[in-house]
C-alpha cells in the first residue's frame, strides 16, 4: 500500500484542497492536506514526498518560507509547484528565485494542475 | 464661618455634583446609541468587501509596520515572525531596536540571516543615532524584514527613526509585543483609499487582551476568558472602551487617541507635524492631537478613522504592580497632552475638535477621577458632620451602579453581536459576574492609579517609565 | 411582601427626587434582567448556529465534491448529480441554509476555472439559487441590492445585466461600487463604459478593484482611453492613467503630454510616473520649463523619471539641483548625475565638503 507515490499539498481553503485530494488520490497518488505552512513543513519532513504543492498565501509560515526551508534547511530537490493569486507576479518570481518548479495562478482548472503533476513526477 | 455660609457652600456642591453626573451619564448614553448606530453601518458596509483577492495586489500603496523593541529577546522571534506573514503585497517590517541591553539584536540575525547593508537614511526627524547599524536578510523569504539597532531613546524615538528609515506612504506603528491578524494590514489602509471627500490622515484599531489566549507560532488558535478578576475586568473595559466610546467617536470625527499598540498613519502628514513627540509617556495620544491640530490650521477636511475589527492582540497587565504602573503612566500621559495643547480648548478656530473633544476628554477623562475623590472626600466630611441624608445617598449610589452595570451590558451585547470573541458556554456568566462586581473590585485600582498618576505628575517629577513586565505571550499561553 | 409595600408607602412621604430616583433604579433594574436573558438567549443561539453551521457546511462541502465527481462521460447530468441538485435545492428554501450553500459554492468557485467551475456555475442554476438573487435587486434597501449584485457577480450571472444596471446611479455608493464591479467582471474592458458619465468619485479603492479585476481576463485588448483621459472627473482621469501604464498606451503620447498641464495636481502626479514607464521623453522638456513652478512631489517624481530618461543634455539642469536642501530631490539629482557623468560625479565630494553630503555621495558611489 505504501509503493503509491506521497503528495503533500499545503492550502488553506478547505473545500479546494477536498477537491484537489479527491482528484489526487483519484490518479492514484497519497496525498497529505496542510492548512498551513507550519503543517506543511511538518508532513514533508515526516514523509518525504515526491512532490510539493503550496500556496503562496498562507497562515503563519507563507508558502515561499516552505519552498525556502525544503530548499536550504533540508537540501531536498523535490519538485514544487505553487498557487498563487492574481496580480502576484512579485511574488511568483520570488518563488521561483527560491527553487519553484512550477506555478499555476488562482483560480485554475484542477484537471490542468493533474497534467502538470503527472508530467513532473510521471 | 456662619451656618449659612457653609449651607451655601454645600448645596453649590451637591449641584455641582448633581450636574456633572448628570452631564456624564447623559454623554455616556449618547455615546452609546452613536456607537451602535455607527456599528451596524460598518458591519453592514464592510460585508461586501472583498479583502483577501484585491490587496494581495501589487499596486496597492506601499506600507511599513514600524515596531519599537526594547529588551524584548522572549519573544521577538515569534513576534516578528507574526508581523511578517501579513496578507499584504506591498510592505515592509521596520523593527526599530531601541538600544536594548539583551541579545534580541544577535537572536534576530541569527533566526533570520540578517546583515548588515548600506542603508541612506533620511533624517527627517531628528533621533538618537544609529549604534550596529541597519540590517537586512539574505534570504528572500524575509525580504519584508528591515532591522535597525539604535541608541536606546525611548519609544517616540524610536518610532521617529522607523519613520526616518521608512519609504512607504503609510506606516502603522506597533507593540513589538503585539499580535497581528493576518487581514489588519488590509482592513486599516482601506479608509485611507476610500475616503474621496475627506483626507484620511490616521486610522485606528482595536486592541483585544491576549491574556490566556492560545497562540501558538505567532497565530491565534483559541480566545479563552482569563481566571483573574484583574484581567476579566480589563476585557470588559476595553470592550467598553473601544466598542462602544471610541466608535461613537469616530462617528463624530472626534477621536482623540489611536492607541500606540496599533494605528496607521498617513506617513507625510506624520513628518510633515514632525513626528512623535519624545519628551511624554502619551506619545501616541500627542501625535493625534498634533496631526489634528494641524490640518484645522491648513483648513483642511480630514478625518481620524476607526476599525472595530478585532485586528490586533496583546497581553495586559496580570498582577496590580504593574497594572498601577501602566494606569499612572496613561494618566500623566493624557495630563501632559492636554497641558501641551490646552489652547485649543474652547477655541473656536478648532471647531469640533476644540470645542467639542478636547472639552470631553478633559472634564471626563482628564477630571473624572479628581472629581471623584473629592465626592467621596465630601461624603465623608458630610457623614462627620452628621449632616448625610442617607435616603438621597442610598437611592443615589443605587442608581449610578445600576447604570454602571446597563452600560457594560450594552458594551457586552455589542460585542456579542459583531465580533462575539467569546465563544465558550459559560463566559456569559463569568461576564455578568464581572460587570457586577467590576465596580467594586477593580475600579478603586483604576482610581488609584489614576490619583497616583496626578500626584506624580505634580510632585515626583523624576518617575520613570513604568517598566512592563511580560509574561511572554506563548508562555502564557503554555502554562494555561 | 408586606415590607416591599411599606417601602412603597414610605416613599410616598420623601421628597420628589427620591421617588423619580427610585423609579430610575427600578426602570434600570428591569433592563438590566431584560438583557441579561437576552444576552442568555443570545450566546446560546450564536453557539448553536455556529455548531448547525459547521455541520452544513460539511454536508455541503461533501454533496459539491461528489456533485463534480458523479458528471456523466456525456456531461449529462447523471441520476447522482440530480439527487444532490433535489437535497439542495430542498435546503435553499431557508434563507440560513441557503447562506451556507452559496458560501460552499463560491468558497471552491474563486480558486478554480475551467471545467469544474462551469459545472459549478451550472448547479447554482440547477438549483433555481439565481431566482432568490435576482429577486432581491428589486427590494427598496440598498443592502439587498449590493447583496443580490454581488451574488450575480461572484456566480458570474450575465443575463441578469438589464436589471443590475439599472442601479448604476444609485445614490448609495456602495451599490454603485457593486454594479461597476459587476460589469467589470463580467464584460471585461467592455464593462467600463460606465466611466463614459461618471459623475461620482472613484476612490482608489475602487479603482484598485477594478484594476485587479481586469487583470483575471486573458483577453488584454483594451480600448480606446482617449475619451477618459480627457474627461471632466479628474477620478476617470487618473483611473485612465492607471490603464495606460499598465497596458502600456504609447499610442496616448499626445494626449499624455497635454496632461502635464491639467489643473489637478493628483492628476499631474499620477501622470509622470507613466510617462516615466512609458519612455515618453518628450516631457522632459516641458518639466524642465517650469520645475520650480511645480509642487515639490511633482520635482521629485520628476527626478525619479529622469534617474530613467536622462541623458547628457540633462546634466546642466541636473547641476543645479545636486545641492538641493530636500534630501529626496538631492539624492535623485545625484544618481542622476552618476548616470549621466560618471567622472564629473566622482570628482564632487571635495567641492562640497559637507558631512552629510559627503555620505549621500559615498552611499551613490557604492550601491
């Protein structure tokens, strides 16, 4: 049961990240929901998945403070892809300074971000 | 003295007292009603608003969070931690290390990979100068952060040299200590670009009382009501206070005191009337009467505004030591403020402002306790005299404790039907249970102090800041 | 009892202020237990409704997400999908529970689009939930009417126009806000035709609004400003400038130029900053003519354009103005000066031997 491939998702709207895990776990995958970053960073070190998604606004530790500690505290190269407003773009490139692999802007089409998940980690 | 002398004297005192009861408590209830008006009005407009989309965007107008420290290393990690996970695009966080004597300098670098950097700074009001130097972080996730330590000055000082360092169009200025929602940023700058027909020169918040709240990495999880009667009893003040004077006053356009734990400031105005004023303990009521007083004098339209939202957290006094200290140094610090601007009392040149708030704030603020001690100073001579009629003073003290106790009701519906902070089964009775005994048990401490306060002022010209002992909010938090 | 009415008795003997006092305390008294069982009644009901709340919300949130799983392949609407639409439509009857499906609804619906969205928006429909909203634009309080417009806006309701434009010019400014919104975020840029005869002011709240509202819509072909930027209502104005940077209207250079001489000087200061995004270099000149004519944010948005545009024959204007008394203008001046000439800027700080001068011209050197 545990050859399925660990997804950690960090999103504090409840009901969108009911979805997204429904989809997620549709395609096969063991996904782990964070309503916060602080949760988020949490889950990643407890079970080290193969891939992040986070949004970038978030309570407490911001999405880009998890991008930032999975890249330098714990030097790991798992892919991230992040969710973002509109009008973010500041931010966005910061993401992307920081180590994001990819982002996808608010609001946006689950079915696009399953492609995108399964084209980064098969 | 013949006996009709002393009569005379007597009943210009009993009228005296009648009339400024009289005069209280009628304000009292009109201030009420306005304050309940002007919060249904708020509640019903701001329900539309959609906050959290619209000013995560970058052309919303820049703003520095300024926030003095002083000897603050228990929690200045969490703290700012808090203060820079805002919803907000377009800020900074100024954290303005007022020379402390601690390591919070050396935790800050360390917990945030500062440096220091070249910074320029622009001297526009004169401070004490810079000691390390301005500091920055390498890594981009705390961006937002600017670190600058300086000899120590007091806290308008260091209020000053944030504003000096600042190049945003707004600052808001806060207790390092304090908690910040993660929405304040975005509710307090929205007067400020709304308002078309008045210039918006200052916005105020609210502060709610942390104490035995949960928070936990600088978030709060859960509003609980503390155990003392001290505490209980500050809750219930500053939900009158707030919810219910303040509003009214907005309403009016008459706010006197945004309160130094948090308000936003229209940063040229600010400058333009030279900043904070470092020779008062009531800094953050001086620079409101200042900025008020100078726009009356430019004939310009403006207003101070007002957010009722429960925005920002702080932990209040637990023991009466430093209760005392903190009501002493809010009493001398209103005396100074209206000493230094008593001109403006009853002149007509200021309009409302003179005739209207500053005469309020002096007869039921600023005289309020005065007047009170020399009632019961009265009363007692009355009694010595055998010349107490004790059916008027019964049914009189009846009276002015019932009222008392409406008031706060009034103040605790208010809340209940906005905000209602206060979720748990059973508060509702240990709030009643306040509101009853709040009179007996804690008012002859605010009297106190406040009497302690003037004296101060008068005679002990040397006192010092009251220094605040802190608990440390998460360790509060802990041990609950 | 007995006692209660001797009191009674007695105080018919005292004097008139006691008796009117007493009636006081007794008035005050009875409010006092009055609201105290409100307030009982009121904690308790809050409680309850915060309990009933969540659990709907739950409920909900589960028959959404299983609404959008159950979709046909055909994209019909399978026989799941029609019990969902019945129980919800059932729970919309009471103004509580339908409060907490739309709140459900558009929770998911701002942060999703394509497909998922559409079945969404489809389900507001199927539950006749567009009825209630539309129905409200008819009440004669303004809070209504903003709450139905907002509704129809958020569930992105076009055929409901005709009836939310009619409050267009409603008195209340926050229906007026809500209309423009809606047009905005449904018609794209075609919405904005409001601005044609606006009379009323557009708060920069308003306009930030807008702004971002604009910026959801992948078409970015904007139209014609002219007929704004040269409007009557300095707000239309200044919003239009807003539009030029962002869509970058080099087209308006003409119109753009003429505007540094408009009489509003919130406009002039909204317009530099354009013109310095926009390379518009033709307005040097007109600055420079009468500089100190201008107020002083005017000369240091001014400076900040030049710090961009400047060139070599700036530098004889630029000179005097390096030892400016303002801070903000002499800093910008000297940049502008190190940009322009470098070796003229490095051989300064012994000319002016000031402390403070010395570090402005030290802090340039390095950064």
């Amino acid at each position: 049961m545990n050859d399925k491939k660990k997804i950690v998702l960090a999103e504090d709207n409840s009901t969108l990240s009911l979805l997204l895990k429904f989809k997620l776990t549709k395609e096969g995958y063991d996904v782990f929901v964070a309503e916060d970053g602080k949760k988020a960073i949490e889950f990643i070190e407890e079970h080290n998945p193969v891939l992040i998604l986070t949004d970038i606004m978030m309570p407490f530790v911001s999405g880009l403070e998890v991008i930032s500690h999975v890249r330098n505290k714990l030097n790991l190269q798992t892919p991230i892809i992040v969710f973002s407003a509109a009008g973010q773009e500041e931010m966005v490139l910061k993401a992307f300074n920081l180590g994001a692999n990819d982002f996808m802007a608010k609001p946006f089409s689950p079915n696009e971000l399953v492609i995108r998940v399964k084209r980064l980690i098969g | 003295m013949d006996t009709s002398t002393v009569n005379t004297i007597l009943l210009i005192f009993h009228y005296f007292f009648f009339a400024y009861a009289f005069a209280a408590i009628s304000s009292y209830i009109i201030l009420a009603i306005i304050s309940i008006v002007e919060t249904i009005e708020y509640k019903k407009k701001n329900k539309f608003v959609n906050y959290k989309e619209i000013l995560s965007s970058d052309i919303a107008p820049s703003i520095s969070i300024i926030a003095p420290a002083y000897n603050e290393s228990l929690n200045i990690i969490e703290n700012v931690r808090s203060l820079l996970s805002n919803h907000y695009a377009n800020y900074d966080v100024i954290i303005v290390n007022d020379g402390s004597k601690d390591n919070s300098l050396e935790l800050l670098i360390e917990a945030y990979d500062l440096v220091k950097v070249d910074y320029l700074i622009n001297q526009q009001i004169l401070t004490q100068p810079v000691r390390e130097g301005v500091f920055k972080s390498k890594n981009p996730a705390f961006e937002k952060l600017i670190v600058v330590d300086k000899e120590n000055g007091g806290k308008a000082d260091a209020l000053n040299m944030g504003l000096n360092i600042s190049t945003s169009k707004y600052v808001a200025c806060i207790d390092v200590d304090c908690l910040l929602l993660e929405d304040a940023l975005q509710k307090m700058i929205k007067p400020f670009l709304e308002l078309t027909e008045v210039k918006v020169i200052a916005t105020g918040g609210v502060i709610r009382i942390a104490n035995a709240c949960i928070i936990k990495s600088g978030k709060l999880l859960d509003v609980n009501m503390p155990k003392s009667m001290l505490e209980r009893a500050q809750i219930l003040e500053y939900i009158r206070s707030f919810l219910l004077g303040r509003m009214a006053w907005s309403r009016l356009n008459g706010l006197l005191v945004i309160s130094g734990a948090f308000g936003m400031f229209d940063k040229k105005i600010v400058i333009e009337v030279g900043g904070y004023d470092t020779n008062t303990v009531g800094e953050d009521m001086e620079i409101i009467v200042r900025m008020r007083v100078h726009m009356e004098e430019q004939k310009k339209k403006y207003k101070v505004a007002y957010i009722p939202d429960p925005l920002c957290w702080t932990e209040a006094p637990d023991n009466y030591k430093t209760f005392i200290s903190q009501r002493n140094r809010w009493t001398r610090g209103t005396i100074e403020v209206l000493k230094k601007h008593r001109r403006i009392g009853l002149n007509p040149k200021y309009r409302s402002l003179g005739l209207v708030s500053f005469p309020f704030w002096f007869i039921f603020e600023r005289m309020a306790p005065i007047i009170e001690v020399v009632g019961i100073v009265y009363f007692c001579i009355l009694m010595a005299l055998r010349e107490l009629r004790w059916d008027y003073a019964f049914v009189f003290f009846i009276s002015a404790y019932l009222f008392t106790v409406l008031f706060s009701i009034v103040a605790i519906l208010s809340e209940e039907n906005t905000y209602h902070q206060y979720k748990k089964k059973g508060t509702g009775y240990k709030l009643i249970r306040t509101i009853l005994l709040e009179p007996f048990l804690f008012h002859p401490f605010v009297l106190y102090a406040a009497i302690k306060g003037n004296f101060d002022y008068y005679f002990n010209k040397k006192i010092k800041w009251g220094v605040m002992t802190r608990k440390g909010m998460t360790k509060a938090a802990e041990s609950n | 009892m007995n006692k209660f009415l001797y009191f009674i008795d007695s105080l018919k003997e005292e004097p008139l202020l006691i008796q009117i006092v007493w009636l006081l305390s007794f008035v005050l008294f009875v409010i006092i237990i009055i609201s105290i069982i409100y307030l009982k009644f009121l904690r308790t009901h809050l409680r309850l409704n915060d309990k009933i709340a969540e659990k709907y919300k739950n409920e909900y949130e589960a028959n959404l997400i299983t609404y959008l799983y159950s979709e046909n392949e055909e994209g019909l609407i399978s026989s799941e999908q029609q019990s969902i639409i019945k129980q919800l439509k059932n729970g919309a009857i009471n103004k509580f529970k339908r409060e907490i499906i739309i709140s459900t609804l558009l929770k998911l619906l701002n942060e999703i689009s394509g497909e998922m969205a559409d079945s969404i928006q489809n389900l507001y429909y199927q539950t006749a939930l567009n009825n209630y909203a539309v129905a409200k634009l008819k009440s004669g309080n303004w809070y209504f009417i903003t709450e139905g417009i907002r509704e129809l806006k958020l569930f992105r309701v076009k055929d409901a126009h005709k009836d939310v434009e009619k409050h267009v010019n409603h008195s209340k400014s926050e229906v007026r806000k809500e209309v423009q919104l809606y047009l905005v975020n449904l018609f794209s840029f075609k919405g904005l035709n409001f601005l044609n005869d606006l009379k009323t002011p557009l708060s920069e709240w308003d306009q930030i609004q807008l702004l971002e509202e604009l910026q959801k819509f992948d078409d970015q072909e904007i139209p014609d400003i002219t007929l704004w930027l040269k409007s009557e209502n300095d707000y239309v104005v200044i919003f239009a400038l807003k539009l030029a940077k962002i869509y970058n209207q080099f087209g308006m250079k003409e119109i753009l130029l003429e505007l540094l001489n408009h009489e509003s000087e919130r406009v002039r200061l909204e317009l530099i900053p354009v013109l310095n995004h926009l390379y518009i270099v033709e307005a040097k000149e007109v600055l420079k003519s009468n500089f100190s004519e201008r107020s002083r944010e005017e000369q240091i948005e001014f400076l900040k354009l030049l710090e961009n545009l400047g060139d070599e024959n700036d530098e004889h204007f630029i000179l005097q103005h390096i030892y400016n008394n303002d801070f903000e203008i002499r800093l910008s001046a000297l940049k502008i000066l190190k940009n322009i000439n470098l070796s003229k800027f490095e051989n300064l700080e012994l000319t002016k031997p000031e402390a403070e001068f010395v570090e402005m011209v030290k802090f340039i050197k390095n950064n």
